[in-house]
C-alpha cells in the first residue's frame, strides 16, 4: 500500500522538526575546548551530524516530490 498524502506530510514534518533540532543542536556546542582530544571528539560528532543532516534533507527532498505528485 502506498502511503497517502496525509502519511508523506506528517513524515515530512517529523524531517523537518529533526532538521531544525539538529541544526540548533549543531551551533549550542561552540564552546572552547581545553585539549586536542575533546577538539577532535567535537569534530567527528560535528562530521557525523553533518552527514545525518545531509541524509535528513535529502529526505525531505524526496518527500517534498511525493507529494508533489500525490496532490498533483
């Protein structure tokens, strides 16, 4: 069964909601740093929700064209 108009809009406003969340979540943790460790630990947390992020959109992309064509 595939899904209705009313299933891609809510799950799209759930990507949405997770886009805006992690996006704030990303500019909170500029704070300094007292060593190299925590630098690198912030960078590779900074990479991975950058990526989860990148995926998010790209979700959101292709919710946006199904119903697109689901109401077209």
């Amino acid at each position: 069964m595939s899904p209705t108009g009313d299933d891609i809009r809510q799950d799209l406003e759930r990507v949405e909601k997770l886009i805006a969340s992690l996006s704030r979540s990303e500019s909170s943790w500029t704070e300094d740093t007292p060593d190299n460790a925590d630098a690198a630990s912030d960078l590779t947390s900074a990479a991975e929700d950058e990526a989860v992020l990148e995926q998010l959109r790209e979700r959101r992309d292709r919710l946006k064209g199904q119903l697109g064509e689901a109401d077209g």
